[in-house]
C-alpha cells in the first residue's frame, strides 16, 4: 500500500514538472508621445546572454507581442521612420513569465 501510494505521488509530482515552461512572453503597446497608436513599429528584442534577436511589428492597435521566449535578459526597442527610436534593457524574463513593455515614440 506504501509503495503504491508513493509511487502515484511521484507521477504526479512528475507530470507537474514536465508542465512547467522554460519560455515567457514579452508584449505591450505603442504609442506616440501623445497617446495616439502607433500601428507598423518594428519591435525588436535581444537576448543579452546568446544575442538571440526576434522582430515583431505593431498591428492595427500598436499592440506587439513575443511569445515563446527562452528565459533570461532582454532589451526591447521600437522603431519607426520619423520617430526617435526607444529602448528597453534588462528586461527579465522568468519562466512562462509575462512582462509588460509600453512605448512612447517621440517625433
């Protein structure tokens, strides 16, 4: 009955780690400096400790979102022709961790 029983807590305890996420998600919104969106930002972020690099670009409501991201450091910038360009650094990303990172893009 005792091995059985510890055999049924390890299962579970092994299924539960075999759920866990080695990657999180980076996404926010971009704006102008007067709150106005900003649809066709290029958004790029780079992992400080490989170089790893993903570009996304903002949809129709200046939202962006990288998903899947390995864990680690990142720097985010945002981009767009006739706007000052902007960045983000040591952005940290824990597993299936989920950060925020809004810009505004000054003319």
């Amino acid at each position: 009955m005792i091995r059985t029983l510890a055999l049924v807590v390890w299962i579970a305890a092994a299924g539960a780690a075999a759920a866990q996420t080695i990657t999180g998600r980076i996404s926010g919104t971009v704006t102008d400096s007067s709150g106005g969106i900003l649809p066709g930002v290029t958004v790029t972020a780079v992992r400080a400790e490989t170089g790893l690099s993903r570009t996304a670009v903002t949809d129709g409501s200046g939202t962006y979102a990288f998903v899947d991201l390995p864990i680690g450091t990142y720097t985010v910038k945002a981009e767009l022709q006739g706007f000052k360009s902007l960045a983000r650094t040591s952005i940290t990303l824990t597993a299936d961790g989920r950060v925020g990172a809004n810009f505004a893009l000054e003319v």
